[in-house]
C-alpha cells in the first residue's frame, strides 16, 4: 500500500510512513463524528513515533461535512483537537474520482465481512507496516478495545 501518493495538507510532502504501522481515517470538521479527533489524537500521543502513526485525510463526500480549505481544516484540528498527526490533502473516497489509495482500501472487509464504499466520515483503516489491512467502521470508536489491540499487536 503506497500511502506516498497523498499529499500533505499544506502541499507539501507527508511525512515518510515506510516502516510504520498508519490509521489512515477519513475526517470531517463539521460531522457528528468529529469529537473523534480526540480518540485519534490520545492514540497519537499514546502510539506515535517511529513505527505508527494516525494520518487523517480529509475529504468532503458526505454531506458537505468538509467545507474547508486547507487553511481552515489544519486551524480548525489543531485549535479545537490539538492534533499533532499529519493530515492529507483533501480527497475523495468513493466515486469515479476515488483516491487510488481508496480503491485499495475500500476492497478490505470489515469485520462483518464487508467490503465496499466508505460509510461515512471518521471510517477507519489501519496499514501494517506489512502491508496489511484491517478496516473499522465509522461509529467504532478510535480507543474501542479491538483499535488499540490491533495496533498493538502492529507496533510490538
């Protein structure tokens, strides 16, 4: 999985992720779900380093949820959240104009054995630095038991 074809959010190049274990997690700055900032910001402060790392990727596919420039979603993370953890460009994850990087994950199932479209904002994909798989959806929590056992056994 080559997270290297994202960009930063700024325009600039993402930080390297080779070697490292990544939650890769669509966000939105106007969503329901987006108090979720803070489970991904504790696993950053919890996990981050050398081998993991949270990398949100914001995108505006559900409900316009997303508005923002690259500007104002960087402020809007790192004012209200604290986030640390690097964030993309703003994409899409489904549709004709789909990320390649989502191609890629949407053929991952979930735990219900579900592959397919993103759901929503906040779904979840953690990378191995193995190249491995596995897929949360939206309303699972960032620090639910079965996140935080699968990063550990990644980053162990």
């Amino acid at each position: 999985m080559n997270l290297s074809d994202l960009t930063a959010l700024d325009g600039t190049t993402l930080p390297d992720t080779d070697g490292k274990t990544v939650l890769v997690v669509n966000v939105a700055s106007k969503c329901g779900l987006t108090p979720q900032y803070e489970g991904l910001e504790r696993l950053q402060q919890r996990f981050g380093g050398d081998s993991f790392t949270v990398l949100g990727v914001p995108c505006n596919q559900f409900m316009g949820q997303e508005p923002g420039t690259a500007e104002e979603i960087q402020t809007f993370g790192s004012t209200t959240y604290g986030v640390s953890f690097p964030l993309s460009e703003k994409i899409e994850v489904n549709g004709e104009a789909r990320h390649r990087l989502y191609n890629e994950l949407t053929a991952v199932d979930d735990a219900a054995g579900e592959a397919g479209d993103v759901q929503w904002n906040f779904e979840k994909f953690l990378v191995g630095a193995d190249g491995s798989v596995t897929r949360f959806r939206p309303t699972v929590d960032p620090e639910a038991d079965e996140i935080v056992a699968a990063i550990e056994s990644k980053v162990s």
